[in-house]
C-alpha cells in the first residue's frame, strides 16, 4: 500500500495562520478521500460546517471532551459516526476523521485506507467494457464488498435510472464522486457507494472492537468463577466483583450500538438519508436540467421541438427532487453487522447468566453452613442446658447443711456422682433425638 504525500508545509502554515485571523480554534484532522488520497489538515468548526453542511449540536458529538453514546446520524451531505472509540464524518467524496493519532483508532485508519485505495480502481467504463473477465480477475474486483446474498444494485439499472434523469456516470462533472463498482459472476456491474464502504469499515472496526473485548473477558471471567466455586476467599471474590463490572459496562456499549441498529432498520427514511452518492448525483442532474430550462425559456424559439424539450427536463427536474433510492443495499450491509453485534450481545448474556448461576450457587453453599453453624449452636446449646442440671446438683449436695448422705461411707460418693454424669447424659441425648424427630435437628 503506498500512501500518498501529506500537503505541503506552506499549505498547512497558511490554513493555521487563517484559523488565527479568524479567532477560531483549529483541529487536525485525517482527510481521506474517494480517490485514495490521504492527508491531514488543520481546520476549525465553521468550515467543516459549510464543507459538510452539519449543525453544531452534530459537530459536538465528535468531540473527545465530551460524552455521548454511540450514534450514527444521517443528514442531507453527510453521515456523523460517534461508535466507540470510531468518530468520523462520512461524505459522498471523503472521510474526516478527528482523532487519528490515538493509537486505538490507528487500525481503523489503516484499514479505511487500504480499503479505499484496494477499491478505487479504472473508470467505470473500463470496468463495463471488462465485464467478461475470468473467475479469478472477477474475484479480486468483488473483493471491495462483503459477500452477503443478494447484496448492491446493478449498475446498469443504475445508469438506467441515471439516464432517465438525464444525467449518466460518464456525464458527471469533474470532481463529482465515482462510485466504486464489483464485478458480479453474472457480468452485472453492481455500484457500490464510497459513503458505503466508508461507514461498513467503521462498523467493522467498532465491531471487532466489542467482539475483542469480550473474547478476553470470557478467557478471565470462566476460569475465575469456576476458582471461585472451588474456593471461597477475599481474592477470588474481589478478582469475580472486577469482572462483574466489566462485563455491565460492555454489555451496556454493545447494547447502545445494537440499539442505533436496530432505530436505523426500523425507519427507512433514516436509511435514504445515508444515499449520499446518489443525492449528489440527483442534485446536479436537477442543477443541469434546470439550467437546460432557463436557456430553452430565454431562447425566441418556439416551435414542438423545444417545447417537447422543456417538457422533459420538467419532468427530469421533479424525478430528480423526488429521489426515493432502493434502501435494501444499505439494509443488508447493516443487517449483517447487526446480526454481528447481537452474536455478541448474545455471549455477554450468556456469561452474565454463567456470573448469576455461580452467584446462586455460592448463596447455596453460604446458606449451607449456616445451617450447620445454627445445627451446631443448638447443639452446643442443649450441652449447656443439661450440664447446669448438673450443676444445680452439684451445688445442692455442696451446701453446708447437715444430711445422712455426709455420713455414708465413702463410696456412696462415687455413686452420687456416676449418677449425676449419667443422668446429664441421658438427657442430652433424649434432648438431641427430640430435636431430631421434630425436624429442628438433621
């Protein structure tokens, strides 16, 4: 991959001298554009809010100082991505990316762009006239593409509906985007947007980001709960309270990212927003058709033929403004993360059920010597009882009072007090066989 050279010095010296004159505060950020070119400039708020036609409030979601949840907004010239650690802002010619010197977004900016570079190839019509290639060169052009069934449209259906509006791929302006194209078994040429392969690498990137995560919390959490079960102790307990916090904080991520997936399927209206290839394209076709009009009304023609002219760029002009795109390509592509990230919701659900069960079974464990403490101290309890009948004996025969029992011979003693320990005895032991008989006792 052979990247191409950042601007000149002078170029960015005067872009920071005009953000100083203009009082504004610059950032730098890594430009990458759909024809493979890379960069990095220093700009401030309001100019990327006239280059990318966004409000403030969406501007504010990028920025690193402040919190927000991970979103992916749609608006009329772009598309603002804020998931995870991926902040970026998606047009229909180039990336900006805010933050691409942190080291955990360094990844994600490698792998958008040797994707760009990997798919940005020969002109679409070089693509059509090579539409016969083998199996092996048809391969590598649908690499640009996730293989998903029945995934992107054709692209002579799109040139189709291009030319219907009087505006085809080869009649673009310079400098308008050309989307990248995948060369199907059938000899389909099926388009695929730039803004569309931009926003699937953010979506892989975030992805593989929480699916990572989890591997490795799993790898910690299983063994250290299995340890914990085996043995109770204030380590084992502090190592399984750590991994329960990590695990409610990546399930509470990975459950706002399948959340914004699954508020983008569910609305339409948000998925045609994302169309921003063809939203431009539409709007330049509308601006030529609408400057075919002005010319045809200022011309002292009037015969059928330039009114049957006007009639269609009319009609061009209205299907123009009424764009209504096919959103099942973009559907799919989010489906497929969707489905991805729901895998991983899944396994943090499972291991939160596998934190619950050992929870359950260590409460058993606790209870269960409980209850042989309390078995025990009932036990020691009744000793207690019967050995002070003992002593009640004991000490009515020490008082000094005066008894025949005082003058008997010496071995009346010893029976005295064998009948003493054995009578303690044997009420102990009808003592502990109640206990037991009436269920107070194991």
């Amino acid at each position: 991959m052979v990247r191409s050279p950042l601007p000149a010095p002078e170029y960015d010296a005067h872009h920071r001298a005009a953000g100083r004159r203009k009082g504004t505060v610059n950032r730098e950020w890594l430009v990458v554009s759909d024809s493979g070119r890379s960069y990095h400039e220093e700009v401030g708020k309001q100019s990327i809010m006239r280059r990318t036609g966004l409000p403030a409030r969406d501007l504010r979601i990028l920025d690193p100082l402040l919190s927000y949840p991970s979103t992916i907004l749609g608006r009329e010239r772009a598309i603002v991505i804020n998931l995870e650690h991926i902040k970026a802002i998606i047009t229909a010619t180039e990336v900006l990316v805010p933050n691409s010197k942190d080291p955990l977004v360094a990844p994600f900016v490698q792998d958008l762009q040797s994707r760009v570079y990997s798919c940005y190839g020969a002109p679409l019509q070089e693509a059509a006239d090579s539409s016969d290639l083998d199996g092996e060169a048809a391969g590598k052009a649908t690499s640009c593409w996730p293989s998903l069934p029945n995934q992107g449209v054709s692209a002579r259906d799109g040139v189709d509906a291009s030319k219907q509006n009087g505006l085809t791929f080869g009649d673009l302006p310079e400098g308008s985007p050309r989307p990248a194209f995948d060369v199907g078994s059938d000899g389909r040429i099926k388009v695929v947007p730039f803004e569309f392969r931009a926003l699937e690498v953010c979506l892989e990137s975030a992805c593989r980001c929480l699916e990572s995560e989890t591997l490795v919390l799993e790898q910690e959490a299983y063994p250290a709960l299995d340890e914990l079960t085996s043995k109770i102790s204030t380590l084992n307990l502090e190592r399984v309270r750590q991994i329960k916090s990590r695990l409610v904080a990546i399930s509470g991520r990975v459950q706002k990212v399948r959340d914004e997936l699954e508020h983008l399927l569910d609305d339409d209206m948000d998925i045609a927003e994302m169309y921003l290839t063809d939203k431009l394209a539409h709007q330049r076709a509308g601006e030529s058709s609408s400057r075919i009009h002005l010319e045809n009304d200022g011309s002292d023609q009037e015969d059928d033929g330039d009114n049957e002219l006007g009639v269609e760029t009319d009609s061009s002009h209205e299907s123009s403004g009424g764009l209504k795109p096919n959103i099942e390509e973009l559907e799919m592509l989010l489906e497929a993360y969707f489905v991805q990230i729901d895998g991983t919701l899944n396994k943090l659900s499972h291991l939160r059920e596998y934190v619950d069960d050992t929870e359950d079974y260590i409460n058993i464990m606790l209870d269960e010597k409980q209850n042989q403490l309390l078995q025990m101290g009932v036990m020691l309890s009744t000793a207690t009882v019967v050995i002070t009948a003992g002593v009640v004996v004991v000490g009515l025969l020490g008082m000094n009072i005066h008894i025949n029992l005082f003058e008997a011979p010496y071995h009346k003693f010893w029976e005295t007090t064998l009948g003493t320990v054995v009578g303690c005895i044997i009420l102990y032991i009808l003592a502990i066989a109640f206990g037991k008989k009436s269920g107070l006792l194991q």
